[in-house]
C-alpha cells in the first residue's frame, strides 16, 4: 500500500509547498518593483480672462460706486445743514 500512496501523491505535495511559495513570491516581488513609466510634467493652467475674476470684481464695483453715491450724498446734506 505503501507504494501505491507515492504513485497517486500529487506532485505540489512532493516539491513542498515552501519552495513553491518562495517562487511565486519571488516572482511576484520581481514584477511589482518594474519603475513607474516616466510621465511628462502638466503645464501649469493658463489664467483665465473673466469668468471668476469678473463675477468677484463686478460687485465689488458696484458697492464702491454706492458707497461713493451716499459719501456724495452725505457730503451735499452737511453742506446743506451748514448753509441753513
């Protein structure tokens, strides 16, 4: 009985299952540590003409230009007052 067991052994469990491991994580390892394809650097984004910088000026403008409406405005009533 003895001999019929080596002959229906599968062969994983005559080479052992350490060395074949050892090589399949020395394969694997080999192949993971290929370096990364050199990518060309992006150019840096362009500046944009408008857009944000138009929806951010826009109503900074038109605050200043009240603001100087009610200085306006403020200047001729005290001018006022001081006439009267």
């Amino acid at each position: 009985m003895r001999h019929l067991s080596r002959i229906l052994r599968p062969p994983v469990a005559r080479i052992g299952i350490t060395p074949l491991a050892a090589l399949f994580t020395a394969a694997l390892a080999l192949a993971g540590c290929r370096p990364a394809d050199p990518t060309p650097p992006e150019p840096p984004p362009t500046p944009q003409t408008g857009g944000l910088g138009d929806a951010v000026r826009d109503p900074l403008d038109k605050a200043q230009a009240v603001e100087q409406a009610v200085e306006d405005a403020d200047a001729r009533r005290r001018e006022t007052l001081d006439d009267g």
